[in-house]
C-alpha cells in the first residue's frame, strides 16, 4: 500500500460515490492525479481521480498525468471515477493498447460493454472471461465483424 492509499482514506473519501466531486473540507491543499486518456496504462487508470495531501509524481517514465491541487473549500476538478464511464472516454487506440486486441474486438463488435470490460477496482476481464460469461460462439462472434482468426483464438478449437 503506498502513501497515496493510505492518505485517501484518511480524509473520509470513501463515503464519496462514482460522479461526484469531492470537497476539500480539509485545512490544507490536496492533490487529484488526473490522466490524459490519451494513451494511458493500467496503473495510471487505478490511480486517475485519486486525492492525495502530497503531489503526485510522475508514476511510470512517459507518463502524462497531472498532479491538479484542490485547495480547502473548492470541489475537485474530477468526480470519484466510474471505471466503464472512463474507460469510455479513451479513443479506440487507446482501448486496444490498454485491453488488448481481442477485447478491443469485442467492444467494436458490440459483443460486450463497457461495463463488463472492468470492475469498481480497476481489475480488467480477459478476453476469455467475457467470452465465457457472455457464452460467445465462434459463429456468433464473426456474425457480429469479429475476424475469423480472433474468433477462432478466442472460441477454442471447434465442437
């Protein structure tokens, strides 16, 4: 657990819900990291709409968050993240950088959605995983634009 995971819980975060904003009702300036969903990676995901009572520092070389100071009395910049309804906000290069090509299939498709893709604690779902739990079939998914080779990969060896 870093010192982030611990400092936000200690100032009553946890009582705030996805889509809303939190309020500084503290006495000194907090810092929420926020993302470029440009391009981002699975940790800066976990981390984007965090508060801290310390800047964030860069968290892997290349990265592109910013540490924005939320000062006593003012709402943050960002709501309490939803993981789907971020994860919609990434371009589709971004989805399959960041999930995979066959994942990425599966959401263009229409197969899955968002909401299957992740859950409230940033842990993604393999491709494996949605195709099981939707009980997706080889045909099924190349009637819906999946390629024959991703579905086949995906589906296992046939009947």
């Amino acid at each position: 657990m870093s010192v982030h995971d611990d400092d936000f819980g200690s100032a009553g975060l946890a009582g705030a819900r996805p889509g809303e904003r939190w309020r500084n009702m503290t006495d000194r300036f907090w810092y929420q990291l926020v993302s470029s969903l440009r391009r981002p990676c699975e940790q800066c995901l976990k981390l984007h709409g965090r508060l801290s009572p310390n800047p964030w520092g860069q968290i892997h070389p290349h990265c592109e968050c910013e540490s924005i100071p939320v000062a006593p009395g003012e709402l943050a910049p960002l709501p309490v993240a939803n993981p789907p309804e971020v994860l919609g906000r990434i371009g589709a290069e971004g989805l399959r950088q960041l999930l995979g090509e066959e994942v990425a299939a599966l959401l263009s498709a229409g197969l899955v959605g968002y909401d299957d893709l992740v859950d409230g604690d940033w842990r993604f779902t393999s491709a494996e995983d949605l195709v099981r739990r939707k009980g997706l079939t080889r045909e099924r998914m190349t009637a819906a634009g999946i390629p024959p080779a991703i579905a086949a990969r995906l589906a296992g060896p046939p009947g």
